[in-house]
C-alpha cells in the first residue's frame, strides 16, 4: 500500500524561532488521523529531534513524514555536512554542539539516542561534506 | 498532589494560569536543563521542572504532552517562551528555589518520577 506523504517542509539552518513548528504540526495531524496518543507521542519526540537537529547541525535540509495504517515513516534529508563517523553520532553523550547550543538545552549527545530508541527501526545513510539521510520507522500499535 | 498544592509548598508565582486547572493532580514529575533528557520520558502529563527558559521548552512539553513548566532559581521565562505557552495551554510558574530543592520537596510530597524507556 502507498503511503500518503503527510508533512513535506523546509528547515533552515539556525532557524531557533521555528523549531518544533514542523513537529507540532504533524502531532495535529496525526491526531486528527485518530493515530493512538502513544505512538503519537513517540513520533513527535522523534520528528522534534531530528527537526532540531536540522536546525543545529545541517546546512539546512528537508523533513517529511508518510503514513498507511501499519507505520509512519519519518525521513530528514539534508544539504551537508554529512557525519563522519555513524557509530560515534549514537554514542550516548557524544555531541559536536557548541557552547551556544548547550546553552538552549540541545547538544547533550542525546537526540539521535531518542531517535533510535522510540523507533521500530532506523536507516542513516550520509556522505561527509555532502548530505545525510535519516529515516525512522514507526510501527502503529493496533 | 493537586497542582494548587504544589503551589503553595513551593511558593510559586504564576506566570500563565488557567483557574480551573489547578486541580490538575501531578502523579509524576521530571526535572532537567537538557531538553533531550525531557523528551526520553515518552509518557504523557508530566510536570517539567527546569532551569531553561526559552521557547524551546515549550515545544519541548508539547511533544510529549506536559502541561505544567516550573521555572526555578527566580528565572523568568522570555515573551516568547509565555506567548508559545499561552498558545500550547500550558501552565508555568516560578519558584525562587534552586532546582535540586524544588525536586526533593515535590518528591518528598509524593510526586514520584516517571520510569525511563530504556535504550535496547
């Protein structure tokens, strides 16, 4: 079955005054698909992360979101500048944020953590200098 | 432990109130500055208490369903942050009292913490 492309938007690098716009609109969304609240949540931690993320680490990039009745699949495609090393991006604690993010809250080497840990399953795929490519699977609980 | 009485074992000032929500009941409770360590609690209707007090709070709360922010060490939050939370309906306060303080009085009330989804 195709999935319906639900959220399809621009993020732009350090744009603070926008973050979780995108994420509070796909939550409105996916509550007015009558999706259960738990995997409602779960799917906004997700797509809030990798929304900030966006913000603070890309050039820049591409935040979409797809459903059918089984799964919604989040997927964040950026402009650069790519992770060099994967595994290390996963590390609990491990961030390459500056002083001035820590400062907001973000940067503790936790958000892609949460990205993993509330999805059913994850594929990342990145070029450095180039781009990186995130997509998060969430399985709806029937 | 009802909402309106948190708010007096921890003096709080209101900053955005609804009246007839101070009957909230608050089981659970997460302190924390980093909004990563906020949104690992996946569970809903937590009060939030944190010395952060930009919007990012607010979105924060909104993603996983928190609809109390207590800000503590006197900080008040920016425009912005009151107006998102105005907009989101959640409430905020503030207390004069530093974070770890805060936190043991909510827990010695009775308000417990949520349980952690863990990593697999």
């Amino acid at each position: 079955m195709k999935k319906k492309k639900i959220i399809d938007s621009e993020i732009k690098k350090r744009d603070f005054a926008s973050g979780g716009e995108v994420s509070s609109k796909l939550k409105s969304l996916l509550r007015k698909l009558g999706v259960n609240n738990k995997d409602i949540r779960r799917t906004s931690i997700i797509t809030y992360e990798l929304e900030m993320n966006l913000i603070i680490h890309s050039e820049g990039g591409k935040l979409k979101a797809f459903i059918d009745t089984e799964e919604i699949i989040i997927v964040s495609d950026d402009n650069g500048p790519g992770i060099k090393d994967i595994d290390r991006a996963f590390e609990p604690g491990y961030s390459t944020a500056t002083d001035d993010i820590r400062e907001l809250g973000f940067g503790a080497g936790m958000g892609l953590n949460n990205v993993k840990r509330f999805s059913n399953d994850i594929e990342v795929e990145s070029k450095p200098g180039e781009y990186t490519k995130l997509k998060a699977i969430i399985t709806i609980e029937k | 432990m009802k909402l309106k009485e948190i708010k007096e074992h921890l003096n709080l000032k209101e900053i955005y109130e609804i009246p007839n929500k101070v009957d909230i009941d608050v089981t659970t409770a997460c302190g924390a500055d980093l909004m990563s360590d906020v949104l690992a609690f996946s569970n809903a209707k937590t009060m939030l208490i944190t010395g952060l007090t930009n919007p990012q709070v607010i979105r924060t709360s909104e993603m996983i369903g928190i609809k109390i922010v207590i800000f503590v060490r006197g900080k008040n939050p920016v425009k912005e942050t009151i107006e998102l939370a105005k907009e989101k309906e959640i409430l905020l306060y503030m207390t004069e009292k530093p974070m770890f303080e805060a936190c043991g009085i909510l827990f010695n009330l009775g308000v417990k913490p949520e349980k952690m989804v863990k990593i697999e």
